[in-house]
C-alpha cells in the first residue's frame, strides 16, 4: 500500500511534466508552431521581394525606347519643342495614404525553462493528490460504517 502512495504522485507528476514539457519546453510544440510561423512569414515577403525585383527588372528593360523616356519626362513636367503646355489654378492633390501599417513584429515564443516546468508539475501533482486524499475521506468512510461483514445494510432493517 505505501508503494501505491509513493509511485502514484511520481507517475502523476512524470506524466505531467512530460505533457508540459512537449508543449511548452524549449523544443515543444509551440515553439516549433512560432518559429514555422515566422519562417512562413520569412518566406512570403522573400517570394514579395523576388516579384518587386522581376518588376524592377522588366520596368527597366522597357525603358531603353525613346517614347519611354519622353512619357517619363512628360510626367515629370519636361516639354519638348512645340508641344503646348497647360498651367491650372489648383494644383493635383495626390491622395496619400496618412495611415502607414506597422508592421507587427513577430514575437517568437521561446519556450519556458525546465524548472518552471519542474513546478508546475509538482503544483498540479500536490493539488491532484489533495484532491485525492480529501474524496477518500469524505467519500467512503460513510459506506463502510454502515456496511456489515456480509455486506448487508443493519440500520435500514426495523428489528
């Protein structure tokens, strides 16, 4: 009977810590879930980046004709000879965007140290256990009083 004592609150607390151990350790699962969330993030503004970069590159291939250059010179405000230029009273408004989204850092969980762990598991062990020794008391006592030695209830019977 001791053995039962000693083994079930180290079984229970094994258990536990293993179950804490792989979720929140420094290698458990939801470490690992942040950092392929991270990595995906990586990954996608990569993929942004080579897109931008292609654009850059066939922008600047186009440009090499002469019409090319005399539209972006047109767009920035240069004439060429005998063409008419339009002066307005009001002045283009550009609609800027004010609002720039910040761009959230991606904080990466890093796990919890193994003590923490350690005693979390104790914690939740010693209260299991509480829980445990206060159900036996107050839970069987009252069958096993009231119980005769062949099992028969003697008070519910009118002698």
């Amino acid at each position: 009977m001791t053995t039962k004592k000693l083994l079930l609150p180290i079984l229970i607390f094994l258990v536990l810590f293993c179950l804490l151990f792989s979720f929140f350790g420094r290698s458990g699962y939801l470490v690992n879930r942040s950092l392929e969330n991270y990595l995906d993030g990586l990954l996608q503004e990569e993929e942004e980046k080579k897109l931008s970069l292609a654009s850059l590159e066939e922008r600047k291939n186009s440009l090499s004709s002469l019409s090319a250059l005399n539209d972006i010179a047109l767009s920035l405000g240069y004439n060429n000879d005998g063409d008419v230029v339009y002066y307005f009273e009001t002045p283009d408004e550009i609609e800027r965007n004010s609002s720039v989204p910040e761009e959230d850092e991606d904080v990466l969980f890093e796990g919890l140290e193994t003590w923490i762990l350690a005693l979390i598991s104790l914690a939740a062990t010693s209260l299991i256990m509480l829980c445990l020794a206060f159900a036996r008391r107050h839970g069987g006592s009252d069958d096993a009083e009231k119980t005769g030695k062949y099992g028969g209830h003697y008070d519910e019977f009118d002698w």
